[in-house]
C-alpha cells in the first residue's frame, strides 16, 4: 500500500513537472516571437535610415557640383 502511495505522488509530482515545462516552453516561444519582431522593425528601421541617408549625401553631392 504505502509503495503505491508512493508511486502515486511520484507520478503527480511528474506531472506537474512536464505541465510547468510546457507552460515555460509556451513563454519562452512568445517571448522569442517578440523578441524576433523586434529585431527585424530594428533592422528594417536600420535600412530605411540607411537609405535616408545615401540619399541625402547624393542630393548634396548634386547640389555641390551645381555649385
């Protein structure tokens, strides 16, 4: 009797184990989900600014050599 009893929390205790791990595994893909949106806003924002820039400096360029 008691080695069922014991058996029974083991397998409990278990349980919630693999449940907190898949709860933490749930988080974490959210969390990395965001985390990677974030880097790509970053890395398009980057490029946009990047482009912005080599723009400005050809239209400098331009009026420099209007001068």
């Amino acid at each position: 009797m008691k080695l069922e009893s014991v058996d029974q929390k083991i397998e409990q205790v278990d349980d919630k184990i693999l449940e907190w791990h898949d709860s933490n595994n749930k988080k974490f893909n959210v969390f990395r989900e965001r985390i990677n949106d974030y880097q790509k806003f970053i890395e398009e924002d980057k490029l946009a600014k990047d482009y912005h820039h080599e723009t400005r400096l050809q239209e400098l360029k331009n009026l420099e050599g209007k001068i």
